[in-house]
C-alpha cells in the first residue's frame, strides 16, 4: 500500500509540483525530505524575487536563500518552478528570463543558468532527461479587453543534463501550466489544452482540447487518483480530461484566480484545490478563498479564508495546504493549512509568495 | 573691449551649444565674495558678503519668511555656483543629509525628506511648480543648478505656505536679477569621466530699467562605468550598457522696472531631456529590454509687482507643458496658471493672502480624453513681532482649496520662535511648528487606466522644534573672525492616505495606506575660521529618520512598524575646506546608512564616499576665470543607492568658467 501510495505520489508530484509522470520514471521512488522551497516572486519592477526554504517537520522557514547559499541575488521575477527527480529545482525567472538551476536542499547554484530558446518563461516540468518550458514569446497583441496576448507562445524542450536547448514548439496563445502523462505533453493555452506527442521530441500536436461549455483561457494542470487531468479555466471553473481519449470528460464550476489560474491537487488525488480573491469597487482585495473540490463528486467547498491569496500547494507529506497572505510591494505571510482547514502556522516569507515546490 | 570679446566668446558659445557641440561639466567655483557659509540654516549670522542691487524696493516677501519655527537650508548665490555643471540631485545629494533615490548617474532621482516620498516634497522655480502634473513629483536630475540664482530647502511640512504636495518639504529655486549694467555673463565648460561634457553660457545685459538674461546649457555622457554584477556567481566586473544621456535647455528672462518700482518679469524656461534608461545590473547583458525616455519640459510666465508704503502686491500669468515618451506611449500634460497675492507690511506684522488658480489638461493613452482638471486655492499668512517681546516671533498660516474630483483638506500652520539669548555674538533661538499638510492624488493616481475617485487626499499632521545656535567672533590684534552656527531639530509627523500603486488582480491600483509615522531628528553645523593666511571650514549634516508604516491596509502585513523600503535611518554629510589666496582644497565625506529594499529581509549595505578636489581662481583677458578639479568616489566604493542600480565608482571632473 505504501509502495503503491509512493508510485501515486510521483505521478501527483508530476501535477502539484511539474515534475514529469511519464513512463520512464514511474517506477521511481523519491524520498520526501519535508521541506518545501517557497518562491516569491517578486515585484516585477525591483526584482525582488526571493527563495525561501520551509522545513515542514518543525515549522520553521529560511527565506532570502539564494543569496545565503550563492552570495548573490536572482536579480528577476520568479514565476514558478520545478524540482527534478535529481532533488535539482529550476527556478523559473522572468525579467531577465532565465531558468536557476540550484540544489533543492542548499540553494546552492548547480551549473550556470539556462537563457538560451527562453522568451518570458511561465512554467517548466522535468523528467529524468528533458525539460520542458512553455514561454510567452515577446510579441504581443491587445485584446479587447485592454490586455496584451502572446500568440507566439511556444514550448522550449531542453536536455537535462546539458541543459541544451533541443527544439522550440509553437503552441498557442498565452501558453501557461504544462503537465506530461506518459508521452503526451498537455500545455494550457488560451485556445484550450493543447496536446502535443513527446516521444522522441517529435513535439508534433496530437489535438487540442476545449469545452464548448468553458470560455476563455486554460491555465494549469494537475492529474488525480483516476489519473485523470484537470485544467483550470477561470473563466468557469475546471474541466476533467480523458489524458488518453482526450475527451473532456466533466465541468466543475468553481472560482479560480483569473489572473494567475493556478491549482493544485492533494496527495491521493481526491482533492483539487482552487483559490480566488474577490477585490470590491475600490480595487481593494476584500476576501479571498481557498476552494476543495472532490474529484470523484466534483462537490465545492471553501476550506480556508483570508484576504488576498496569490498561490496554493498541497505538501505531499502532510497533506496540508499552502497558501500566502500576499503582498508586492513588501512581505507575504506565508500559511499553512490542515486539510479540514485549521490554521497549521504561518511565516513571513518574502515579496509575492506564490508557489511551493516540495520535495 | 574685453566686453565685446566676451560676448564673442558668448555666442560662438551660444552656437556651439545649439549645434550639440560638446561641453563639460563638474563643481565648485570660487568666487571673489566667496564666504558665505556652504550650506546655511535658518539664519545667516555672518554677513560675509553682500550684494548690492539698485532699485531698492519694499516687495512681497517669500512665504519661506513665515517658517520661523522650522528649518531652511539657504544656499546662496555663492554656493550655487560652485556646483554649475550638475542636476539639483547632485546638489543636495552632497550638500545635504536629506535622502535622493538614485537609478543611476544622471539617472531618475528622487527626493525624500524626512521618509516621505519625491511627491511629498514641492519644488518650484520662482513660485512655479517644476513637478509634472501627471507624475506629481519630480526627477531632480532633470533639473539643471546652472541655471538658478538661489535655493531654500524647506524641510517639514509647509502646504500652508507653499501649497498642495509639500508633506515633506519644499525647494524653492529661484532666480533674480543683478542689475549689473551693461553686457555679464560667463562661458562654462567642463570635462569628466564617462564621455562626460557639460557646457553652459549665460549673456546678460542691463540698464537702469531692463535687464535680459539668456542661459543656455547641454550636457551629455555616457555612463559606461564598471560595476561588480551581484546578480551573477563571482561578482564580475561589468561595464554599464545603455545608461548615456543628451540634456539641453534654454532659460530667457526679461526685467521691466518702472518708475513706481514695480517690477515686471518675464520668464521661460526649455529643457529637453533625452535619456537612456540605466537597465538593472541584471538586465546589463540583455540589450533586448533596454530603452530610453524623453523629457521635454516648458515653463513660462509673466508677473508683475509693486508696492506702496504699506501694500505690496504681485501677480502671475503662467504656462507649463511636459511631454514625455516611453516606448510608443506619450504622456503630455499643459498647466495655465493665474494667481495674485498682496502683502500688509508693518512695524510688527506682515500679513499677506493670495489665490491662485490652475487649469490642467493632461493627454495620455491610459487617460480617458473628458480628463481635465481645475484648481484652485486661497492663502493667508501672518507674522508677528510683538513690541513687547522683541524676541519673538510668531507667525501662522492657512491654505484652503478645490479640485476637481477631489476632497483637499484645509492646511493650517502655527510657529514660533524666541531667541533668549543675542549678545557678544552669541545667538541661540528656540523654535517649534505644527502643520497640517496635504496633497491631491495626482492624475495618474486618479485616472490611470480608469477614474479612482475613490482615492482620497494624503494628508499629514506635522509637529517638530529645535534649537539654533551662532557665534561669531573676531580677533582685533589680527582681524581674523571665526564662526559657527548649529541647528538641531526634533520632528514626528504622521501621514495618513499614503498612495502606493498595488496589485489588484490583474492590474495595479492605487491605495491609500492608513497610516505611516515618520520620526527624527536633524543635526547641522559649520564652523569657520581664518588661520593665518588660510581660511578653514568644517561643516556636518546629519540626519535620523523612523519612518514606519504603522497601520497597514491589512493587519497582518509583516512591514508594519518595520522601517519603509529605500530609507536609511542615517545619513551624514560633512566637508572640510581650506583656502589661501586663490586656491581653495575641499573633502566632502557622505554616509548613506543601512536601508531595505522591499523585502524586510532585504537589506542594503551602507555605503561611504569621499570626494577630493581643488578650485583655482584668477584673472585672464581682464576677466575672473575658475578652474575647479574634483576626483569622485576616491576608495572607488562600489555601491548602489537602489539595489541592482549600479553606481560609479572612482571618477573625476575638471570644469573652466570664464566670466565677462
């Protein structure tokens, strides 16, 4: 049972946290350490992206780490970021775009950072021999709600051990989370999950998939316990995917954060979690919630809430939840949430805490 | 017939100037009158020197004459034109403890008085605001000293005197006319590192009744100094990539005295400002983020004032325009101002009220087209000097207005000040001020991406007091004098409303934060004093500020009572200076304190600096010259004053001013 709940874990983590659930490393067995890097992302004009580092078993967080371990700091804007099966994290930078690549454990820089094929990178996932990368692109065009897209949006794919680039893949508009299962690359975009055929870095598109139900743009993936996938539409809610059919298979309204769309999913895959703020007519952030919605039910419940989240991780070990009283122009206060909702700790962490990579 | 060949040398200048030839550019000129004191405080108890203008005249007197109870650094004539060749920003930056956020060399440089931010301090030319409407501050480096005659450095709250916007302080820059007869002027050209050129000339002429002044200067460099990257493992040394710039300006002023004295002015005032942005050391090596940013900046006005025995009066006809392009975005914004006040002068009592009156069209992509803006604001000012109590100065204001869409709270202000001890020259006053002070939201503020009427005024509370002290001495058996003056003052003020611009979703919104304290306290001497054959001076300016966010717009904010981003709690100036006959040696010493950036846990290195130079002064063709020679930053510090802003280590600069 135990096994089996480690192999279910590496296939979640592949969702929760980009790492790669594909045929080569599910047999794989990664021992959880307990703690969790927590990536603020930063004021995108100062950047003032920092790395935190969270120790689960005692409650205590470590921030500024980069700066500690290397001496200097990131200098950019965090958007996410990947631990590899090797314990290695990329960290995900924008403005300059590059991707750190640093020891989960020490912080510490493994090798110089990855900047070649990278053009306003979102997120990544790793294997055990590619990274993939789904960038922006820099050309843009207004839509007409006043806010720019990216058609250009593409996917890079690196080796990981050269950290080469090997081809780029348009993909889309506003290319944003990615998920791989088995050989298939699932990528959000504003056109719906694009699917592309991973093997043998072919990167050819195997489809693309949207609800004529669900309006506007995809944005992450997570997969569950049916090894399922789910896709985040903010518009809507979140939509399960047939990874194999790729079939949309059921709707779940469900508030979603419009602009970062970001979920995550428990340890067994039962639970996905969503958060939403709601800012009232003076643009002010009045309530904000974290949402569960039972996978097997698609059943919405508020489990936690606060005034302004910005990001949400379930930690693999506890299963408890992960979120950030957020702030950009100073502190986030990090906090962590049992799965009945209690509040567990929290942490001053550093500025616009959104993302938690566990490991 | 050195006259005409000055002015030859005048408009060959003049030409070269227009036709972008270069010039140059640095500090410190000596002048024949040159003693007064470098940085002075409220008074100046030792006349050093004196200028003496025809045309006396009872006029209106500066709002800056009701601060009895708070501080003012006066930098005179003397002073100013010493530092010709740089921005406003580096004139207070070395002449001041007063805080400049600086991006760079000839970067974007901001203000901070006492922890509030560049839009909480007003500064203006002559009574005219130099901020830019849509803005609402001012980048200090696009503001050239060359150009101005005087400059008061209000520190504290003051809108009662000096209108909306000045939280925490006011400049007020000022020019003037000398009445010399006949063709003045000077030729100003200087040479520093990093390509750096500066060249200025200035041409007046006057009679009994006009006087004309024409300045012209342009300025360029390139910036490309080395810094230690510490955004990359082993901080290697770079050098700065798209940091140049290419300034020019003309200022052309018109005096008209009349029979009755009455006095009318015209001035106007171009400056073109065309300046690659300084990328973050992170950004160096990406030439794709790199751009640049143009500034062009008209002010003009025309006034008139006079005086009676008892009333005198002014009023003034101004036009602003400021344009700037990022990119493809223009922002654009035109200010008409009219405004008149009257001043009742007695034996004991100078009252004086006025209005004024704005009219503001801005014109940006991000601003809806029906965006306009009308102001208006009425002032009282009384200063009182009861007979009784010859020691005594009392003096109150207030200042109330409207604008468009916005609420504007009534800003009072009371101060005081008793000097119980004048003798044997010896001097020490008491002082104390309280103020109420506020400013508008400015346009971006309210119409950027939308119409934020929700926003509401700032608004602060000041209360400060402090000590002045002066003495001033002189050996009869060898006529040699020394002196000192010292301030020290204690303030707290609380700014409610605070504007910062915050995420809300997928957009950033302004917000007003309930409530931010600032406390310190100000400390400033200069001493003087001829030794033998030499002229000594020591001066040292220091300041301690607390500036704290105490209730945040959400409870838990971590920063709340944590000192604000970018403010150091210590910041120290000193000089040290020697002369004897036509040489003077100068060390200025500069602490910038310990700061944050953000991020609590972010915290940003104090930094050190020391400048060296030496000025000469002496007689060519019949006419003064100086040559002033400075080595900047000699310990070659390597420092940012925002992080990942870097900043020039060792550099220099030698500047020739030829006057006629």
């Amino acid at each position: 049972m135990k096994t089996r709940g480690f192999k279910l874990f590496v296939c979640l983590l592949v969702a929760i946290s980009l790492v790669a659930c594909s045929k080569e490393i599910t047999d794989q067995v990664i021992p959880m350490d307990q703690k969790v890097i927590v990536i603020n992302q930063g004021n995108f004009t100062e950047h003032s992206a920092s790395i935190s580092l969270y120790d689960e078993a005692n409650g205590s967080i470590q921030n500024r780490v980069y700066e500690q371990a290397n001496g200097v700091a990131i200098g950019a804007t965090v958007i996410s970021g990947a631990v590899a099966p090797n314990k290695q994290a990329l960290i995900i930078c924008n403005y300059p775009d590059k991707i750190e690549v640093v020891d989960s454990r020490t912080a510490k820089i493994v090798t110089d950072p990855i900047t070649e094929g990278l053009a306003s990178p979102r997120a990544a996932v790793v294997t055990d021999r590619r990274i993939y990368v789904t960038n922006w692109d820099y050309d843009y065009i207004v839509g007409s709600d006043g806010f720019w897209r990216y058609p250009n949006s593409y996917v890079a794919v690196y080796d990981l051990q050269t950290k080469q680039l090997i081809k780029k893949v348009l993909v889309g508009t506003d290319a944003e989370g990615l998920l791989l299962y088995g050989s298939s690359l699932f990528v959000a975009t504003r056109e719906g999950v694009k699917v592309l055929d991973a093997t043998a870095d072919n990167m050819s598109t195997k489809g693309l998939i949207r609800s004529a139900d669900v309006s506007g743009a995809a944005k992450h993936l997570v997969i569950d316990n049916n090894l399922m996938l789910w896709a985040s539409f903010p518009d809507k809610g979140i939509v399960q995917i047939n990874p194999n059919s790729l079939a949309v298979t059921k709707v779940v309204e469900v508030p979603v954060d419009g602009m970062d769309g970001y979920i995550s999913s428990d340890f067994k895959g039962e639970k996905i979690y969503t958060y939403h703020t709601v800012f009232n007519a003076s643009y002010m952030a009045e309530s904000s919630s974290i949402y569960a919605v039972e996978t097997s039910s698609g059943s919405v419940s508020t489990l936690f809430s606060g005034t302004y989240f910005y990001g949400v991780g379930v930690s693999p070990s506890t299963d408890n939840i992960f979120t950030a009283e957020v702030s950009f122009t100073s502190n986030s206060l990090m906090k962590v949430v049992s799965p009945t909702g209690e509040l567990v700790s929290s942490a001053v962490a550093g500025v616009g805490t959104c993302r938690y990579l566990f490991f | 017939m050195y006259r005409g060949i000055s002015f030859i040398v005048f408009y060959f200048a003049s030409i070269a100037i227009l036709a972008g030839a270069p010039a140059s550019a640095q500090s410190l000129f000596i002048f024949k009158d040159e003693k007064v004191p470098i940085i002075d405080s409220v008074k100046t108890y030792n006349l050093d020197s004196v200028i003496i203008n025809s045309g006396i005249r009872r006029s209106i007197v500066p709002n800056s004459s009701f601060a009895v109870g708070s501080n003012i650094i006066r930098a005179s004539q003397e002073i100013l034109s010493q530092m010709k060749t740089n921005s406003l920003a580096d004139f207070i930056k070395e002449q001041s403890a007063i805080y400049i956020k600086e991006y760079g060399r000839g970067a974007g440089s901001y203000l901070s008085v006492r922890g509030t931010s560049s839009s909480h301090t007003t500064v203006a030319w002559n009574g005219m605001s130099l901020s830019v409407p849509t803005l609402g501050q001012t980048n200090l480096s696009h503001v050239p000293i060359y150009f101005f005659d005087k400059l008061d450095i209000h520190i504290g709250g003051s809108s009662a005197l000096y209108g909306d916007g000045s939280i925490g302080g006011s400049l007020q820059l000022k020019t003037a006319p000398t009445w010399e007869k006949g063709y003045s002027g000077d030729v100003l050209v200087s040479l520093g590192s990093y390509s750096t050129l500066y060249t200025g000339a200035t041409l007046r002429y006057s009679n009994n009744t006009t006087e004309s002044r024409t300045s012209l200067f342009y300025t360029s460099a390139k910036n490309n100094y080395s810094f230690l990257n510490n955004t990359k493992p082993g901080l290697p040394k770079e050098y700065l990539n798209n940091s140049g710039y290419l300034n020019g300006g003309v200022l052309q002023e018109l005096y008209r005295k009349f029979k009755d004295s009455s006095l009318l002015v015209f001035n106007l005032w171009y400056l073109s400002f065309d300046r690659e942005i300084q990328p973050s050391v992170s950004l160096n090596d990406r030439p794709e983020t790199f751009a640049s940013i143009l500034d062009r900046n008209l002010r003009a006005s025309l006034s008139y004032s006079g005086s009676s025995s008892l009333l005198s009066y002014s009023a003034r006809a101004s036009f602003a325009n400021d344009y700037e392009r990022y990119k493809e975005d223009v922002i654009e914004a035109s200010k008409v101002l009219g405004s008149a006040e009257a001043q009742l002068t007695s034996t004991q009592f100078i009252l004086k009220g006025g209005g004024s009156y704005e009219y503001i069209a801005p014109s940006a992509k991000s601003f809806a087209h029906s965006v306009q803006e009308n102001r208006g604001y009425l002032f009282f000012l009384a200063r009182y000097n009861p007979y009784f109590i010859s020691n005594l100065v009392v003096s109150a204001g207030a200042r109330a207005g409207w604008v468009t869409n916005s609420e504007v709270p009534f800003m009072p202000s009371l101060d005081i000040k008793f000097t119980p001890i004048r003798n044997q020259g010896h001097s020490l006053s008491l002082k104390a001020s309280l103020s109420r002070n506020s400013k508008v939201p400015s346009l971006n503020d309210r119409y950027w991406g939308g119409t934020h009427t929700y926003l509401k005024s700032e608004k602060s509370f000041t209360a400060e007091a402090g000590v002045n002290y002066s003495w001033f001495g002189m050996n009869n058996h060898i006529g040699q004098s020394s002196s000192f003056t010292g301030y020290l003052t204690f303030y707290r003020s609380e700014v409610n409303n605070w504007i910062r611009w915050l995420p809300a979703g997928q957009v950033w919104r302004p917000q007003n934060i309930p409530e931010v304290l600032s406390q310190g306290a100000e400390l400033g001497v200069n001493y003087k004093k001829e030794f033998v054959e030499w002229k000594l001076g020591a001066s040292l300016n220091y300041s301690y500020t607390n500036v704290r966010m105490i209730r945040g717009l959400w409870s838990e904010d971590p920063s709340i009572d944590e000192q604000l981003a970018f403010q150091p709690k210590h910041s120290l100036r000193s000089s040290f200076t020697a002369s004897k006959d036509a040489i003077t040696g100068f060390i200025n010493l500069s602490y910038t304190g310990e700061r944050t950036t953000l991020d609590i846990y972010d915290i940003l290195k104090p930094y050190f600096l020391v400048d060296v130079g030496v000025a000469l002064k002496g007689v060519l063709g019949g006419n003064r010259y100086s040559l002033n020679i400075a080595l900047k930053n000699i310990t070659n510090e390597h420092y940012e004053n925002i992080k990942f802003y870097a900043m020039p280590g060792r550099n220099w600069q030698v500047a020739l001013r030829y006057f006629f």
